[in-house]
C-alpha cells in the first residue's frame, strides 16, 4: 500500500445517487454483500441489503480507549477511518466448529468434520490496512505449510472492494508501516470518495464483470486531482508513528527492561487489543458435550496471549505475569514475526490503541524503549 493514489485511466465515476447500482450488480453476479453500517455507537460490517444502510455522513472520533462516531460536514459513505471489526471475522471466525463426535446405542464413536459452505462474498469499504491484514492472515491461514480448509473456503470466495483513505482517525499510523493510506493492491475493486460520489477502478476479472455493469461517467481531471489531493493530505496528517518497519533490533536488546513492568502496571491483560487487531490469529480449541455424553462438537475460538489459558504449556503456567504477556504481544506482532512472515505483524490500523480501555498506545511504549537506548 501506499500514500498517494497512483490515477487509473480506465477508471470510471459513479454519483452516489447511483451507489444502488453497485449493490445490485454485486447480486446479480451472485454476491452477498457485507458492508459498513453504524450500530451501537460504531462501525461494524455486516450484510448491506441497501445502500441507505451506510453510514451516511458519519465520522469517526478516536484517541486512546475512545471511540465516538459524529457527523460529519459532508454526506458521504465511507469518510470513517474504521470500527473496532476489521474484514478478519469474515475469514477467520471468532468461533468455528471443526468436527463432531456421536457415540451410538453400541458404544461406537462416529467422527465428522464440518465443511463451510462457500458462498460469494462482496466486502464493501475495505481498508487499506485492513487489506494488508489479510495478506498476512493469507501467509498463516494460506501459506504452503499449514493450509486452513475453513479459511480457504471463506477467503477463495471472497471479492474485495477497497476504498481509499480519505481521513485517517488520530490513532491510525498506516503511513509509518507503508500499509495505507491510499490501495495499490489485493482488492479486486477500488474506490475513492470525493463529496459527489465514487472513483471506481477495476482490478481482477471478476471486478471488471461488475465493473461494466455499473452507470459510470467519465472521471474529470479536477475530480482525480481532487482524490489524489484528500489522499496525500491524510498521509501528512497522521500523528503516530512506529520508527522503523523493523523493531526486531530494538525489541530483542530490551528483553529485560523495567519498561514492560511500567505498562503492565496499567495493562488489565483483558485482550482487547488482540480481538480488535486485524493481524491477530491465536486461538484455542475447545469440546462442548451434551449432558449424556452422546454428542461433542470440538470448536476453535480466538484467544489471546493476554489470557490465563494461553499461557499454559504442558502443565505450566509460562506467563504468569502481565508483563510477560505484554512483553510476549509486542515482541511477537513487531519482532519475531518478521522470521516467520517476513515483516512485522503491525498494519498500523491503531485499533489496539483505541480499544484498549485504559489507552495503552504502542508507538508511545516503542519510543520510551528508543529513548532508553539513547539514554543508556
Ligand atoms: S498491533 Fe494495533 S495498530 Fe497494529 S495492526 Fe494490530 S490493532 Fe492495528
Ligand atoms: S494493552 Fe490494553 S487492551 Fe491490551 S490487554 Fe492490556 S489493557 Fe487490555
């Protein structure tokens, strides 16, 4: 991803009195469509049966564990930077059963797995952080070693349309981690909003279907000046920053720093920065059973290394200690998941920031362990 919007000359316009074209194109080539709407206070993704359902002139307010949505100067649909749901519960699901056991009259045991069934799914409004995620949930549930059957099956059926950020919320830091603002891969349809409706490109085969099935204008110059211009601003607009794409040096030298029990003296170990993180895939698994025993369906479940039972390894506690936990989570997401997925598990989306409920920041706990090198 990058920070200025590179102009497409097969681009097309559509007003947004039109956006309803769009949804019906996604039904009539045989998508579902899941999309950002505004519930409980905040954007969520969930299936769009009509446009009227966006969050029209909405926007919203973050800083360290806040999050409030607002209206905004201008109606448009997507001039939110996010909500506290990325694209992962669409692909990796926060609780998945994986097979099931019956035990009959004679005592035999029958095993069966549960297959997901495929369906085609349009997700609407995709960020470009939030596409950077799934790449890398791409390399965990995808790659060539371990290949996630249900993952695969949600994720081979998937048509991704992005959006361009126009406005970044005041935790986001996609800039500093080279994920955002602005697409320049992994959706399948892009768009840019400006006040009077959409620039849409098309990316993949399947995208250049609906593309054509769409009411498009001619895109004006002023109008790729004008996206372009909202795109570049937001780039220079975030506050936040990590140093470097590469922390592995600085984190692996402050194994022993005083510094993790500073945070964990705030940090409640309660996992919201692991549920809200797109990158994010720990889980655990778990057997439920009917009263009689008859029956137990054997589930998979997020989980965090926050948690007491994440911890345990062959009967011991290994993470006793927040600290350890906090320490475990940054090292993991800045560090060492650069040897395992070659680069760092960090999208700067800033959910963690904004979810956590007492506001623990990582660019600010990354530069209070530069500092201590500097000092020391
Ligand atoms: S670590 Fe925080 S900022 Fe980075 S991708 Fe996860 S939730 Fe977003
Ligand atoms: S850093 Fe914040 S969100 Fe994460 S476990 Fe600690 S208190 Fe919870």
């Amino acid at each position: 991803m990058c920070a200025t919007v590179a102009v497409d000359p097969l681009a097309g316009f559509l007003p947004h009195s039109q956006l309803p074209a769009l949804l019906h194109a996604l039904h009539e080539t045989g998508y579902r469509c899941i999309g950002p709407q505004a519930r409980d206070g905040a954007i969520v993704f969930d299936e769009l049966q009509d446009t009227a359902d966006l969050p029209w002139g909405l926007i919203d307010v973050q800083e360290p564990g806040r999050y409030r949505l607002t209206e905004a100067t201008s109606r448009r649909a997507f001039a939110w930077a996010n909500g506290p749901q990325a694209i992962k519960p669409w692909v990796f699901q926060a609780h998945e059963p994986q097979w099931t056991a019956q035990r009959n009259a004679q005592g035999h045991i029958r095993f069966e797995a549960v297959h997901v069934a495929p369906q085609a799914t349009a997700i609407l409004g995709v960020r470009a952080c939030d596409l950077a995620a799934l790449q890398i949930q791409d390399c965990h549930f995808a790659g060539s070693r371990e290949r996630d059957a249900a993952y695969l099956a949600r994720r081979d059926h998937l048509l991704l349309i992005g959006i361009h950020c126009a406005r970044s919320a005041d935790t986001c830091f996609c800039v500093s981690t080279g994920d955002g603002p602005a697409i320049d891969r992994g959706a399948d349809l892009i768009l840019g909003e400006i006040d009077e409706g959409l620039i849409v490109s098309a990316c993949s085969t399947a995208a250049r279907r609906i593309f054509r099935l769409l009411p498009l204008e001619r895109v004006r110059p002023e109008q790729w000046a004008m996206l372009r211009q909202e795109v570049t601003n937001n780039a220079g607009s975030q506050r936040r920053a990590l140093p470097s794409q590469d922390l592995r040096n600085l984190l692996y030298a402050k194994l022993d720093s005083p510094h993790w029990s500073t945070i964990a003296e705030r940090c409640l170990s309660c996992g919201n920065c692991t549920a809200v993180c797109p990158t994010c895939f720990c889980h655990q698994e778990t057997d439920t059973s009917t009263l009689n025993g008859e029956w137990v369906t054997h589930a998979r479940e997020w989980d965090s290394c926050f948690s007491d039972q994440h911890a345990h390894l062959a009967g011991l506690e290994i993470r006793s200690e927040v600290h350890l936990r906090y320490r475990q989570w940054l090292l993991h997401k800045l560090g060492t998941w650069h040897e395992q997925y070659g680069r760092s598990g960090c999208v700067g989306c800033g959910r963690c920031i904004t979810w956590c409920p007492v506001g623990i920041d990582l660019t600010e706990e990354i530069s209070a362990f530069s500092s201590e090198e500097t000092s020391t």
